[in-house]
C-alpha cells in the first residue's frame, strides 16, 4: 500500500514535472516569438522607395527575391522620342517610379532595378471605374485619361507587398508576387462601370516600333492568355502571359491603335466587343464588371519566356488558389530568409534601414528566367531546359562584377553557381561563341564594355564556390575575348591597346579589357594550362600601353602610336572614357596596383594625387553631357555615384597611408547613402550600388574580383553576423566603435592579429570573428608599407 507520505512526493514530482514542461513550452514559444518579431523586424527595416527620387532608378512594387515577376507602378508615360529627338524626360523613368510623381498610371509586371538605360514596362493593368476610357491621359491633366492620382499618405511599400488608392476611382490597390506571377487585389467602390484596363502599348523607353506584335487570346469568362513582343534594349523579346480573374468579366473588348493595311477576312467580325481574338501591334484591351460596395476582384497573372501553356502552369504551380494574404506572407518570408542572412546591429536606427534597404536592393537582379518545369527562352531564341541550374538573366555586368557577384560569393553562392552556368549556356548559344556582356531576357544588348563574365566566373574559381569545370570556363574566355570585332579587340589583340581613332572610350577599353585578361590568366591557371596563363598574363600588362609618363596619366593613342593631342584629364566626354575622366577611370588596374602606384609617382606620392581627387571641384562644364554623373554622387573629383570609381577609396591600403582609405569610406557611407527616397547617390545599377554600401558597413571590400582577397576599410556596424549557406557563421566585432573613431587600430582574425590591410575569403568561409579595434586617430603604425 502507498503511504500518504509517498503520495505527497509523487503528487509534487508531477507538479513540478509540468511545470518544468510548461516553462519549457513558454521558452519555446518565446523563442517563436522573438524569431517572428526579429524576421517582422527586418522587414520593417527595408524602404523599397530608396532610390525613386533623383538618380536612384529603382522600383517600390512587389517581387520575390530574385523574381521574374516584379510588379510596380508606373506614375508617368513617357516617350523615348519627341520629333524624332531623344526625350530627357524618359530618363527618369528607367524603372517606371519617380517619388515626386501624383499619378498612377497603372502597374506593370516587369522592370530594372536603377540600370540607367532601360526596357520592360510590360502588360500594364489598371483599375477604373465609370465611362470607359482607354486614353492614359498627361499626368499634368488630371482626369485626361485612366490614371488617378494618388498620395504617399495612403502609399505602402514593404518587400513583397505594395499597396496604394487610386484616389479618382476610390479603389484601393494591392499587390505582392511569386517568383513567375503577379497577385493583384483591387478593393472596389459600388459601381455598375467597374473595368480593368489591360494596355499593351504601354512600355519603358517607348517608341513608335517599340510593338512589334500582340496576341490575345479569350480562354472563359476569367482566362486570358497571350504574348506580346517588342524591340527595345532587348532588340527581339517574347514575352507570354496568363491572366486569371476572380470573378468572370461580364463583357470585354479592345482598341487597335496602329495603322494595318490588311487584315485578311477578319473584317468580317466586329473585333472590338466580346470577339475571343485580339492581335495587333498597338493594342489595349478591357474587361467590365459590376461591384458591390468593397468587393474585391483579383487577378493572377503568370510570366513565361516560352509559351501561354509555360505560363498557365507557372501560375498553377505557384498560386493555385486566391489567397492573397497567403501569398503575401510567403513571399515575405522569403525575403525575411534572405535579409537574415546578415544580422547586423548599429548605432542608429537610419543606419540599420540604410543597410537592410541595401542589402535589399541586391536580391532584386539577376532574375529566374525559366518557367516552373525548367524551360527557358535561349539565346539562340530556341527552347532549351536547364538541367543541374536555374537559368538567370539581367546581368548588367560591366556593374555588378565589381561587389555585387563577389557579394554572392559569400552570401548566394548556390545561387551564383547558377548565374554562372547561365553565362556558360549564353555563350553555348550565342552565334559569335561569347560570355554576356549584357545579358537580358534571351538577348544580348551589347551595352557597356568589357567582357565581365568572366571576372564573374574567376571570382567565383579562387573562391571555390563555383562547380565548373575550369577548363569549360577557360575555353568561353578565351572564345570571348579573341572575337576581333567586338570593341576594338582586333587592335587590342595586335597593338597591345585600342587605339581612339578607332575605337571610342579606348582608355577605359583598354583597362577593362587587360583586368579582365588577368582574370582569364587566373582561370587558364587553375585549369592547368599554362600557355593560356602566359598568354593572358601577358595581355594583363597592356594598361601600361596607354599610360603617357610625361602627363602622368593614362590617355588615348592613335592607331598610328602616337598619343591624341586634344586631351583634357577632367573632361568625362569625348577624351578616351566612359562615364568618367583619367583622374578617376585612369585608376583602374586593380590587378597590379603596386605597379600602377610605382608609375604614378610611389607609395608617398600617390595618396597626395588621391586627395586631389576628393578635394578638386569638378566643373559643371565636365560633367554636363554625361546622364550617369550628377552632383548628388561627386566628392570633388570622385564620383561614387558611377562605377568605375568604386575601388579608389581604397587605394591608400597600398600606400603608406593607409588609414585614408578607413576615414574616406566611412564619409562616403555617411554622406552618399540614407534610408530616404534620394538615398542613392545615383543608379542602383542592378545592385552593385547597394553591394558596395553592404561590404563597406562590414568593413572590407573586393578591390580584385577574381582573387581570394579583400582591402580592409572601416566597418559601420557595431557588430554583424554572416549566416553562411554552409551552416557556419562570421561574426564580425568591432570595439569602441563611435561616429569618430573612424580609424583602425589593429584587426584581429579568431583571435590572431593580422598583419596587413587585407582579409582573405576563407577567414569568412570557414566562419570564426572579424575584430576591428578603432579609435578617433590613425594609427600610423598598422600596415606600414
């Protein structure tokens, strides 16, 4: 028999048995909790309208991260030309958005993030209420067609989710998207005149051949599907679709804009009204409903490069049903993987949503281009399936090989992987056997110059996080730079440089071109062939061909050896540049700085030639032809707003004073970015902007893409955690950390000190703690050239 004693003990066993349990329960769901909250609050630190104002460029819709589908509002329709002159205005428009704007045009599933030149703007949809009217209007105009107005009051942007009233029609819009489709929610007023206006002419950089042709095709009372293909940027682009209603329309129908002759016996029909088929060149399309008071009607509409049937199972496969909270939490929960994949903690509040809209802004390109089942539209324009990758496009290479493909190789590496293999089938489809040099949505746009795949690829070799066969690498690199008709390549091939005569932008060309040749040299390296090594290695040196030591710059040469007497070093326009001039572009030789630094006057000389740099006023007169250089992104002379600067300041680490480049970096994180609209100094260019801001408020940056190295700067954050796809983490420290102790004291690695102002990438790929110790002096003492 048990005593009443042992029941007693037994009876209090159990109690604290569950309480024990309950408490666990209650840390449990705490830590829910605290990992809800954290990823809420990560969110919450993004503003998508970073960048819509002045140069920035970028978009505040709804996207995954690295979506196809990236929906956003367009608030003004410009053309490209006006009486056959190139419109200035359009300029503004590159990703449809300007935060001054008042109007709504409607909302457009496809855009570029801050690229500077443009394309896309496809198959916009607008919600209207009472008469029709299929006119956009002039946004000067209220009420002159089917835009409205709108305010930033009733305007919301978070990653994966927008939201906006259309103040003309009391409706209130709501969008978030999947990889390949867009989740539209329109919440209406009472009305027996409710539409939805599907304009096919309107585009990104249009002109009057911008519409090559369109296709609709009626399916029921609530599917739709077509193509259309246009001639922009991208000089031939399919682009095939799937729209789904929520409600059946009660009746439908379209206007044709565009002058045919013929139409074969179509004219028979009355096309206009409830006809299941619409073709054309310019054409917009509406759908009519009754509503109730608040009655929601949404759409689903679906991407494909490759067919109606590629987009109807695309939109199949990623929303099957009508949730639209559903898929708005989903896609916000990718973003919330994403953005965790640095934790960063700050002094100010500005600083933390400057860094996450950043790192944000990084995740919005290169984009999925292949449907669910693996089919993409190639090159070649054939249909082709991906097998081992996912096949990306948008590489605005000349850009992003600079920080933001290095990014991926520490916090995207499968993802990278892919884009490089994506590279590697371009140049297998591509007629001249080349890598992208402007990769975009089956078409190469040819802009900008150099042949930066192949830093990308390199970069990815010394930092093993590519799969690639190095000999498959070496062979497309090699193929790409021996094609004698591309940019001057001929000449660069015979003479060593590209002469001006011949070829425009011949200095930047030149220096492009023989980094990029040392990053071949480094493939052929790893790939064990040593002629190819020798052979690019040797191509490596022709910066020296164009560098005139009397001047002291670098400067354009004639076919003929002699060097162009009309030279002015400050002119960014016409004197042998691109987007820059020879103080800043002439800086470029990022494979032999220490030889570059010995032919500009040495170790004590040279940062006296960088300060001038950020001291110098640049005169208006310079800059004034040039759409990629505005005040916003000049300090003096260095134009951080444009790319090819983006490694001076951290040129003094190669100089005997170092601690330059530590107090340089932190003004430009302080002065040149912000969480506000303009807080982008100039065009986010496909995320290398941000890229640059995100190393940077760590504390190193990839001046040698294709090296295993970083140049050690001043980091802005007061600590950080890189979550790494191999499961280990880089804890980044930093001690006495304050708004003016801008300056390095020492950097220790897991403890051990180093000894120069370099990181390699296996102290972040083996994971461990980055410690900077700073302080409000120089240490003159730390990596003593």
């Amino acid at each position: 028999m048990i005593s009443y004693k042992e029941i007693k003990i037994v009876t209090i066993l159990v109690i604290i048995s569950i309480l024990v349990s309950c408490k666990k329960q209650e840390v449990n769901n705490s830590s829910v909790t605290l990992q809800t909250k954290k990823a809420k609050n990560l969110i919450q630190y993004v503003n998508p309208f970073v960048g819509t104002k002045n140069m920035g460029h970028t978009f505040p819709g709804a996207t995954t991260p690295f979506g196809m589908v990236q929906l956003s509002p367009e608030t003004n329709q410009q053309t490209m030309y006006i009486d056959g002159k190139y419109n200035a205005d359009a300029y503004k428009y590159c990703s449809g958005y300007q935060y001054e704007d008042s109007t709504i045009f409607g909302f457009t599933h496809t855009h570029l993030s801050g690229t500077g030149h443009s394309d896309l703007g496809d198959f916009l949809i607008m919600p209207t209420t009472g008469k029709l009217n299929l006119s956009p209007g002039i946004a000067s105009e209220p009420k002159s067609g089917y835009h409205s107005q709108f305010s930033h009051k009733n305007e919301v942007a978070e990653p994966g989710y927008y939201k906006v009233n259309l103040d003309d029609y009391n409706i209130k819009a709501e969008l978030t998207a999947s990889d390949r489709v867009g989740f539209h929610q329109y919440t209406f007023p009472k009305s027996n005149n409710s539409h939805i206006i599907f304009d096919l002419i309107s585009n990104i950089y249009n002109h009057k051949d911008k519409n090559v042709w369109t296709f609709i095709r009626i399916e029921n009372d609530s599917t739709v599907t077509g193509f259309r293909q246009t001639h922009g940027w991208a000089r031939t682009r399919k682009v095939f679709f799937a729209m789904k209603f929520s409600k059946p329309f009660k009746s439908y129908g379209h206007k044709k804009y565009d002058d045919s002759e013929y139409n074969g016996f179509y004219r028979r029909f009355n096309e206009e009204e409830n006809f299941p088929e619409m073709a054309g060149k310019e054409i917009r399309a509406f759908f009519n409903f009754d509503t109730k008071e608040n009655e929601r009607i949404n759409i689903k509409f679906a991407l494909s490069s490759v067919s109606t049937n590629g987009a109807l199972e695309n939109l199949e496969t990623e929303i099957p049903h009508w949730d639209f909270n559903k898929t708005k939490l989903e896609t916000q929960q990718k973003w919330n993987n994403e953005l965790s994949k640095i934790e960063v903690e700050t002094e100010t509040l500005e600083q933390k949503e400057t860094f996450y809209s950043a790192l944000y802004h990084t995740m919005l390109g290169p984009i999925i281009y292949e449907d669910v089942d693996g089919q993409y539209m190639g090159l070649d324009q054939n249909t082709h399936k991906s097998d081992g990758f996912i096949n990306h496009t948008v590489f605005s290479l000349w850009d992003t090989y600079r920080a933001l493909h290095p990014l991926f190789n520490i916090i995207q590496p499968k993802r990278n992987n892919d884009m490089i293999k994506s590279m590697l089938a371009h140049h297998d489809q591509s007629v001249h056997k080349m890598l992208p040099i402007w990769s975009h949505y089956a078409n190469e746009n040819w802009c900008m110059i150099g042949y930066h795949s192949v830093s990308v690829i390199a970069d990815a070799i010394a930092k093993e996080t590519t799969d690639v066969d190095a000999k498959r690498a070496f062979e497309a690199s090699k193929n790409t730079a021996s094609v004698g008709y591309f940019d001057g390549l001929d000449s660069y091939m015979q003479k060593g440089y590209v002469p001006e005569d011949e070829s425009s932008s011949s200095v930047s060309k030149t220096l492009e071109f023989a980094y990029d040749d040392w990053c071949i040299a480094q493939i052929a390296k790893k790939a064990n062939i040593e002629e190819g090594y020798s052979n690019f290695m040797k191509r490596s040196e022709n910066y020296k061909n164009v560098f005139d030591s009397e001047i002291n710059y670098m400067r354009p040469k004639l076919s003929n050896g002699e060097w162009r007497k009309e030279f002015d070093p400050l002119d960014t326009h016409g004197q042998g540049f691109i987007e820059g001039n020879a103080w800043n572009y002439g800086l470029y030789v990022p494979q032999n700085l220490d030889k570059m630094i010995e032919m500009m006057g040495g170790k004590d000389e040279f940062p006296l030639y960088l300060d001038k740099i950020f001291t110098t006023e640049i005169e208006d007169k310079y800059i004034e032809k040039n759409e990629d250089i505005t005040r916003d992104g000049i300090i003096g002379n260095y134009v951080h707003g444009n790319e090819p600067g983006h490694h001076i300041p951290y040129l003094y680490n190669w100089t005997n004073q170092p601690w330059k480049t530590q107090q340089r970096v932190r003004m430009i994180l302080d002065t040149m970015y912000s969480n506000a609209e303009d807080g982008l100094c100039g065009n986010d260019d496909a995320g290398q902007m941000s890229a640059w801001y995100v190393f940077s408020a760590l504390g190193f940056y990839p001046v040698l893409p294709g090296s295993n190295q970083y140049a050690i700067g001043s980091p802005m954050v007061i600590n950080a955690i890189i979550n790494l796809e191999n499961g280990k983490k880089v804890t980044i420290l930093t001690k006495n950390q304050g708004k003016e102790n801008v300056f390095v004291q020492k950097v220790e690695v897991n403890g051990v000190e180093v000894t120069s102002a370099t990181l390699k990438h296996s102290d972040i790929a083996n994971g461990g703690s980055i410690t900077y110790f700073l302080g409000n002096k120089p240490n003159k003492n730390w990596n003593k050239n």
